[in-house]
C-alpha cells in the first residue's frame, strides 16, 4: 500500500516535470519488438525453474545485494568515524 502510493507520487512528480517534452510517438515495430522479446524473456522463466529452484534466486540475489551494500556501508562509516574530532587526552 505504501509502497503503490510512493510509485503513483512518482510517477505523477515524473509526469508534472516532464510534460512540456512533446515526444512523438515510438513506432509499433518497436513497441512490437519490444513486447515480443519481453513476452519470449518472461513466458520462459519457467523453464529456469527445472533447473533452479526461485527461492534460490531470491536467496542469491538478496545475498549479492547485501554484500555490495555493506562494503559500501562500511566505506561511509569508516570515513565519518575518522572524521570525528577524537582526542587523545
């Protein structure tokens, strides 16, 4: 619920700021193109899961997520702490 409302603000903030850009329209071969490739992806992720099972692709991902951030995190936090005005008195 939350998560909807925070996409629709953006989407409409999206929608206020870039609507004095008049774009043409994108041609139907691409957006012909592009659905059939979305549809070939999307309708075959079925086949994926013969050979793995989704949960460890959550597992994976989440996990790969983590350890990127961390690294990350721990870059930040190392910096603010030598940062600090420590004495040694």
């Amino acid at each position: 619920m939350i998560i909807e409302a925070i996409i629709t603000l953006i989407s409409v903030v999206f929608k206020v700021l870039f609507a004095w850009i008049n774009l043409p329209q994108v041609p139907t071969e691409i957006v012909t193109s592009i659905d059939t490739y979305l549809d070939l992806v999307f309708n075959n992720l079925t086949f994926l899961g013969f050979f793995f099972r989704p949960v460890t692709f959550k597992i994976v991902a989440t996990s790969a997520i983590a350890l990127y951030l961390f690294s990350k995190l721990y870059k930040v936090t190392m910096w603010i702490y030598h940062k600090l005005p420590l004495s040694s008195n």
